[in-house]
C-alpha cells in the first residue's frame, strides 16, 4: 500500500472554487450571529445554477 499514493496527492486539489459562490460577494453581515448574506444578484445566479444542474 506504500506505493499506491495516488489518492494522496489527489486530495490536495480543491473541488469547488469558492470565488465563485453565492457567499463571495457578502452584501451585509448580521449583527448579533455574523451571519454573512450575499446579494440579491448572487442569489439569483445561485438558484440558477442549482436549477439548470439538477438530475
């Protein structure tokens, strides 16, 4: 098993981008918890990629 260490050096990759989620562009953060909500715009693009992606 030494030699098989090609899941190792897979799991280094990232697997989303994280630049292009709902949560990057944050249009205002709750008081109280910190909350981060995103825009209304990036919600609709969230909601639309969820939509067009569904099996």
């Amino acid at each position: 098993m030494a030699d098989n260490r090609y899941k190792e050096h897979d799991m280094a990759k990232p697997i989303e981008r994280h630049d292009t989620a709902a949560w990057a562009n944050i249009a205002e953060t709750k008081e109280v918890s910190n909350v981060e909500i995103p825009s209304e715009l990036d919600v609709r693009n969230a909601k639309e990629w969820v939509d067009t992606n569904q099996k």
